[in-house]
C-alpha cells in the first residue's frame, strides 16, 4: 500500500516536471533566437518569436497531458477498428 502511494507521489511529480520542461524549452529557444537575431541583424523579432514559443509549448503540454491524461482513447479505437474487420 506505501508503495504504490510512493509510485503515484513519484509520477505525478515526474509529470508535473515533464509539463513544465516540455513548456518552457521552446519558449526559451524562441527568446534566445530573437535576441540572437536582434543583435546581430538588427530584426526586432523576438515579440513574434516569443508568442511563436509559447504556440509550440502549448501544443507540446497539449500532447503530452492528453497521452496521458486519457490513455483508453488509443484502446478503444484499436478496438473499433478491430470490430469493422
């Protein structure tokens, strides 16, 4: 019974720590792109990157959250797709 208390502490902290790297590495590569790209070329776009950034990690947590928030979807349409053959 501890144990897999312990288990369930420990995936939903791995989780939580996926979601956030998974959100903010793109943010922080758009940003560091812009500021490169300001710096260097005299581009001021970092505003359009930095919501391009916060599009991809959204999608990503998007992803991820629901891979593993509703697991039985992929089953039940295996099972779907079973039954029509």
């Amino acid at each position: 019974m501890v144990i897999k208390k312990r288990n369930d502490i420990m995936r939903s902290l791995s989780m939580v720590t996926q979601l956030g790297i998974s959100m903010l590495a793109p943010l922080i590569l758009c940003v560091c792109v812009g500021l490169w790209l300001d710096d260097t070329f005299g581009w001021s776009s970092t505003a359009v990157l930095v919501v391009l950034g916060i599009m991809a990690g959204a999608r990503n947590t998007w992803l991820l959250a629901s891979e593993v928030g509703m697991p039985h979807r992929k089953n039940r349409r295996h099972k779907n797709e079973d039954k029509d053959q």
